[in-house]
C-alpha cells in the first residue's frame, strides 16, 4: 500500500480530502478516477488522520490508518455552549483530597484520554510520568523543599515573591503545602531540543486537567515541582527522565474531599478588536 488507498467505489471526488490536507499532499486530477499523493507525499506526510477523518463515505485510508478502524464522531454527544460554559466555570484547583488512592487504571484511562491533545505537527513526543507512591511523592517534596532552601538562602526574587518560607517552615511542622497530599502526582516530558516542548506538554496537561472531574477526580497545577525540574539537578536526578528529555509540567491528582457549590465570579474578558 502506497501513503493511502482510495476505495473506487465510495470515492465521490468531492475533493474534501484535497481541501483539508494541512500540507496540501492530496491532488485530483481529472485523468484518474480518485485522489492520489502528490510527488514527495510520503516523507512530508505527518500522518495527522485529517484525510481519513474528514471524507464522509469512508473511502479513504492511509497505510497505518485504515478507516474502518476510526470510531465514527457522533453528533448525540456533542455539547451545547451552556453546558461548556457551566464546565469550564467549575473547574476549580483541589488542593484538599481523600485519602484514597487512585487506581492506575483509572489513571491510565485519564491520560489516554489527555494524550489525544496537538501537538506540533503531530510529533506526540509528550511522555508521561505518574508517582502514585506517597513514599515516592514524599522524597520528591523534601527535594523540592531543600530547592525552596536554597532560594531562601541566595535571596533569589523567586523566594520573596513567593511565601517560601512559610511554606517551608510549614513542611518542617509536617504540613505538606509542597505536595498537597495528593494521591498522585503527573509529570510530563518532552526531548529537551523539541521546539515546541513545552507548548505540547502544557496543552496535554491542560487536556489532562480539563478531563479529570469527568473521572470524578480534581487536580491542581504542580507549580512547585515544575520550578524545582526545571532549576535544581537534584530533582531532575530523582525524576530520571527518559535520556534527553525534560519536565516541562507537574500536577497533583486526587479524588476531591470537598464538593464546590457556586461558580465564583471572574473579571470580565479583556479583548482588543481589530
């Protein structure tokens, strides 16, 4: 099979499939009965699915996509504006959770439904990191505390801008504010020379976030942990990453101790029209 086939007798020649290529792969020419690659097609090909997805008879297939294999998109689960509104409102960062571990399957379910976010050119170089041990969690927080000492004691403005010290002197009290006590926490990673790293990684995460409450889970955004991997060795040691890669976002996730009843009021949506 070449970069994709073409089922003759479903091809209507609609030329949707030559619209939506991003890369403009696709052409039609009035001598052959259905759409081919253009020359060169197969090494610019990022093989994102937009050709298989977008052809309303199915007709198209790329070697590794065939469309009998693509769940159909289903207009009864879409969502109306009010009930997207209402979600994005209730979101709210958990900072208090059960004491009950998360399973790793409902874990597992969670991020695969996050890793479906872009990425740049549909590389999917995002990778995932999941501490569901509270000894394990526990060692990183103390590493991230002894990188909160260290700002303290060279003055950084980080320290100053943030209440370092009273979030350390409460660790030492044994009152985790590092780690929030969280059942679990999720890291993710990307090869430290990929251009856009850090946008894939925080859109996955987003997506990650955005996913939780559906699982009955909350999450908050691990601010700490991400400014401890991306400045202090220690931490970065400790993480092992794969070779190459970096932290580029760190969340907490837990199931919720405390159920929030209001939409707290925002300022308005500042926006310049031009």
């Amino acid at each position: 099979m070449s970069l994709f086939e073409v089922d003759k007798e479903k091809c209507k020649r609609d030329g949707i499939c030559v619209a939506e290529c991003p890369f403009r792969l696709i052409e039609q020419r009035d001598e052959l009965p259905v759409p081919t690659p253009v020359e060169g097609a197969e090494g610019m090909c990022i093989r994102c699915g937009h050709c298989v997805a977008v052809c309303p008879q199915g007709a198209l297939s790329l070697a590794e996509m065939k469309s009998g294999d693509c769940p159909p998109v289903r207009k009864d689960m879409a969502i109306g504006i009010e009930q997207v509104e209402h979600f994005i409102r209730s979101r709210r960062s958990i900072r208090v959770y059960r004491d009950e571990k998360v399973g790793r399957d409902t874990i597992g379910k969670l991020i695969d439904v996050a890793h479906y976010a872009p990425t740049g050119t549909n590389t999917q170089q995002v990778k995932w990191l999941v501490i569901d041990s509270r000894e394990a969690e526990y060692s990183l927080a103390e590493i991230v505390a002894g990188f909160m000492r260290y700002l303290i004691d060279t003055n950084d403005p980080f320290a100053a801008k943030y209440p370092l010290v009273g979030i350390v002197s409460a660790w030492d009290a044994g009152h985790d504010l590092i780690s929030r006590g969280a059942p679990a926490l999720v890291f993710v990673h990307a090869p430290k020379d990929y251009a856009a790293a850090q946008v894939d990684s925080t859109i996955a995460l987003t997506t990650l976030d955005l996913a939780a409450p559906s699982f009955g889970l909350g999450t908050c955004w691990a601010g700490f942990f991400m400014a401890a991997a991306a400045h202090w060795p220690p931490l970065q040691q400790a993480l092992s990453l794969s070779e190459g890669n970096a932290c580029f976002g760190a969340m907490m996730v837990g199931y919720p101790k405390y159920q929030y009843h209001r939409l707290p009021l925002w300022n308005e949506a500042d926006i310049t029209w031009r």
